[in-house]
C-alpha cells in the first residue's frame, strides 16, 4: 500500500466527530492520530458536548437536503448493526413527536427509513391542548457506554489484515491554531510513518474552529443545553415536543455549499416542524430568548439510554449563551414539562428511599445531599410540589411512600457545536509558518509549507444522528486529496 492509497491522519478533536471518524479511517486501513483536549474519559467537562448529549435519531434534515438525508441514513444502518451484538448501548424504541404545524408524509423523508411510521393528526399533548403528532420506532443511545465503545473500536486490536494500526490518542493543551498541533504529535506516531509522509489533517474541533487563529470561523456558536439525567426505568419510549417558535432561516444546510433556498411552502413548513423540535424558541445576539418569558417555549424531550433505566429530560436550545451553570428554574421547567409529555417518568418514592438512605449514610463529603455514585447532589421532584427541588434529607423527611415523585441523578450543562451557515464539510489547505515546527514539512528553498486538510464541525444537535454519514464523507475526502 502506497501513501496515497492510504495516508496518514491526524485528527484534533475527540468528539463523537472525531471519534468516529477515527473509527472508519481505521477500518479503511489508514494510521491514525487523535488528539483532544477533552477526552472520552471527560465525563464532567461542559466544554465536550458529546457526553452530555441525550443522542437518539430524530431527523434533523429536511426534504430538500438531501446531503444530510444521506449522513442520517448511513448513521441509522450503523447504529441498527451495533445494536445486533451491543443492545445495551443501542436501543430500537417507539418515538412520539409532537410538531408546531401539520405536515405531509411525503414530506417527512424519514417515513420510510423508521419502522411503524404513522401520522396521528392532533392530539393531546399533556399541555392541555391537541398538537399534531407523529409516532415511529427509532434510535436511542447510551451515550458514556456508546463513548468507550467507538474508543475501544478506535484503539483496540483487530485480527482484520485489512485495518490500520490501532489509533493512538492523546490529550493536548488548548491550541492557538491547527498548525500548532504538529507540536504535539508523539514520537511514537511520527516515527511510524514514512520518511517522505505529509499527513492529512482533519479539523472535528467542534466549537474551537471558532478561535483557532487559521481558522477564525465567526459562523461557530454555541448552543447551550440543560438537561435532567433521572432513574426512570418505566420509561419506554421517546417522547418529543417541539417549542412553539423556531429560527429557522430560509438558507439551511444542504449540497454543494452547505447552503440552499426552499422553493415550496409545503417543503419549508416541514423544515420548520422537524427543527422546531430540536431548537425551540429563537435566542437574540446576547443569548437572551425573544419569547416573553426566557424558559417558555423551549423544547421538552424525553430519551431513554438504552437498557439501563436512566433517562434524559430535556431541554434548552440557546444559541450563543455561554453559561455553564445550570439554572434551577430551567431544571423545574424541564422535569415539569416532560411529566406532562411522559407521566411514567415519576414512580413511588418508597422506590428512591433506600437509594437516597444509602446516599446518605454512605457520604464521602461533607454534604449529606452528595451521591457517592455521581458524585453529585441528588434531588427529587414530585407534582404535588412542581415549584421546588427537594434535597435527599427533605425528601425522606417529607414524602409518603406511596408518594409519586422522580429521582433526578444530575443536572447536565453542555454547549453543542452549532454553525449558522451549516455543517462544513470540505477540502482546504493550511498554511504552516515558517517558524512552526514540523517532522512533515521541510523547510526548503521551493518547499510549500501546507499540508491538506479537511474540516468537519458545526453539527450543533445532530452529531450523534449524522456520525457515521460525516464520517464516511470525510473518509471520500481524505482519498481526494491523497490522490491530488
């Protein structure tokens, strides 16, 4: 095998992204590098949107994008065939989504990718009035199980003669810019390649595209995300409900340059119902909610992980709000919302008391509301008291057995890696320095210090729905410019 034929990578970012990239580059047969200042192991990091996600696939594409049809579509067959031998880390479920507008099924491309697909027409909703609803079975993920089994797949031995050597995975500082990672390449990798290799890079740093000094991509913002991890293990089916507003432009993701215009009233009212659900209401420049109350019509979902009981509530879609602490009154508005969308979230107490008894006298702090398993407060909520949280003492104090209530584990803050203009997706070459090291570029007289490289960031919600489709883009892109 020649360079070409399989060049060397080098991945910055350890997302699901860059992980999953890693994965398939692997398996085609390529040396991988991946480098992240977060990685897998990060389970606590607001700064790694990929393990705070709820991750289930509920198309974020619309009709007309057919690019994003395509990554969604390859991202279900992988996820149907790791759910074959790995169920605890992908589960097949019933789905209810709950849309603004009514829609057509020829317009909702997804009707005939999920099994038992069906257009409900209005119903209740649980807020008291009747919304449009659809239901199917679909794709949820257990997301720190899911992490370490694309880190063992990426890393781990292979008997296949066909796949590259295992992936090796560092952790790196904060970057000023891409060049700069050739810095941190270990000896170990460098020395594995070719004396005569120019590696390509791949560029799956997510949000820090946005600083990066070569890259400065002004189109990268944060989403921000709060959401509620409970114990709910009667829980089992998804239930989404879109917020009543959406920002949808009329410029959205789609082929060629990550930009297009919907044409037909019809298609653009689907694009609204299938976003909506995932964004909720439009946020203004400083990050504040247009709608008259800040936490109204925010999106209220409901996603299982898969086999262990554990459920994610959600959420807030809040685009350029860098808050890292969790709000105590999007919390109650969250817990509150998806029990009216999902009452089986909520279960005797008499179920929490023995947890929460065992919490307590098994302290390691000083706060008797800390839970040794999260290391984090453990709280209970219940309808007769939807205005407040109740610490592990008040609670055992306060409820009946018999008493309906949920146990929430953790509040969750994580900012996902959204783009206005889209994911980018695409080929460029990066300038390096003159006064940046580098094993690859030589510096002389003639000599082009650049070195091929290929962008993958900016898919906001979607990262886990479309992994394995921008993976696998990435991959085409990777042989393009070892070919050129």
């Amino acid at each position: 095998m020649t360079p070409k034929e399989h060049p060397a990578i080098i991945i910055v970012g350890a997302g699901v992204i860059g992980l999953t990239t890693a994965v398939v580059l692997r398996e085609q047969g390529h040396t991988v590098c991946l480098l992240g200042r977060e990685l897998p192991s990060d389970s606590t990091s607001q700064h790694f949107a990929s393990v705070w996600a709820g991750a289930n696939w509920c198309s974020y594409a619309g009709p007309a994008d057919i690019r994003e049809q395509g990554w969604e579509t390859k991202a279900w067959e992988h996820f149907l065939k790791i759910r074959e031998s790995r169920p605890d880390l992908v589960a097949l479920i019933p789905f209810l989504q709950f849309l603004p507008t009514e829609v057509k099924k020829q317009n909702l491309w997804f009707s005939s990718l999920c099994p038992d697909f069906r257009i409900l027409g209005r119903i209740p909703d649980g807020f008291g009035q009747e919304t449009f609803a659809l239901s199917y079975d679909s794709i949820t993920i257990h997301v720190p199980h899911y992490l370490q089994y694309l880190l063992e797949r990426a890393t781990g031995p292979s008997s296949n003669s066909s796949f590259g050597p295992p992936v090796e995975i560092h952790r790196i500082p904060s970057l000023p810019s891409l060049a700069s990672v050739l810095s941190f390449l270990p000896a170990s990798y460098v020395s594995s390649l070719p004396t005569d290799a120019v590696p390509i890079l791949v560029n799956a740093t997510g949000l820090g595209a946005h600083d990066l000094e070569d890259v400065k991509d002004a189109a990268v913002m944060p989403a921000r995300g709060q959401t509620v991890l409970v114990r709910a293990p009667d829980v089992k089916r998804c239930v989404i409900h879109a917020g009543k507003e959406s920002k949808l432009s009329p410029k959205l993701p789609g082929d060629g340059d990550g930009k297009k215009t919907i044409d037909s009233l019809d298609a653009r009212l689907a694009e609204v119902d299938i976003r909506a659900a995932h964004e909720g209401t439009p946020q203004a420049a400083d990050g504040n909610q247009l709608a008259d109350d800040p936490d109204a019509n925010q999106p209220t979902y409901v996603i299982p992980r898969a086999l262990s009981g554990d459920i994610i509530l959600g959420g807030t879609y809040q685009e350029n709000r860098w808050v890292y602490e969790a709000e105590e009154k999007a919390t109650l508005r969250i817990v509150s919302h998806c029990h009216k969308i999902c009452p089986e979230i909520v279960h005797p107490y008499g179920q929490h008391a023995y947890r929460l008894h065992r919490s307590i006298q098994s302290k390691t702090t000083n706060d008797e509301n800390v839970c040794p398993a999260t290391g984090e407060p453990s709280f209970v909520w219940t309808p007769t008291q939807p205005d407040r949280l109740l610490s592990a003492t008040e609670a055992l104090e306060q409820l009946d057995d018999d008493e309906e209530a949920v146990e929430i584990l953790r509040v969750n803050v994580g900012m996902r890696p959204a783009r206005k203009d889209g994911v980018r997706l695409e080929r460029s070459t990066l300038q390096i320095p003159k006064e940046a090291p580098s094993p690859f570029v030589k510096s002389v007289p003639g000599h082009k210090r650049e070195m091929p490289i290929v962008h993958a960031y900016g898919l906001g919600p979607a990262g886990y729905q479309q992994s394995w489709g921008v993976a696998h883009a990435v991959a085409d892109l990777v042989v393009e410019a070892a070919t050129q």
